[in-house]
C-alpha cells in the first residue's frame, strides 16, 4: 500500500528535484564559465573540454539531487504512516 501511497509523491518530488538540479547546474557552470550557458554536446563553437566538463557536473549534481529527494521523501512517507516506501 506504501508504494501505491508514495508513487505519485515520487513522481512529484522528481520533477521538482530535475527542475532543482537543472537550477544548481545553471548557477555552477555560470560561476565556472562567467555566466555562459552550459553546453550541449551538439554545440558546434564548444570544446571538448567544456561539453566533457558540463556533462560531469550535469551527471554528479543529477544524481546527488535525486538521491536526496527520493531519500527525504521515503523518510517523510515512513513518519506519516509508520513504514518504509520501498
């Protein structure tokens, strides 16, 4: 039941979390880069270097985000109803 209770919280906070580490990127490649936009790999006046960079900043901050988010509302689903989600 826990699950079917957490699903579409989980749907919820992932996209909150995407908009969330979509946000962090922005703000650190912007720090590192004096205010460009983060690169795509199919930016044709970008370096290897850079789109490498942006896409390991991308990966990491990602998966940190999600992780936090999917952690904290496993965490607040187990207060409200006395049991782990998963």
């Amino acid at each position: 039941m826990n699950k079917l209770l957490y699903r579409p919280i989980g749907l919820g906070l992932g996209v909150l979390g995407g908009w969330l580490a979509g946000e962090v990127v922005k703000r650190v490649w912007g720090a590192m880069s004096h205010g460009d936009d983060t690169p795509d790999a199919l930016d044709e006046d970008r370096t290897w270097r850079e789109i490498l960079a942006a896409a390991a900043i991308q990966g990491a901050v990602f998966a940190t985000i999600k992780a936090l988010v999917d952690r904290s509302g496993a965490t607040a689903i187990r207060r409200i109803t006395g049991s782990w989600p998963g």
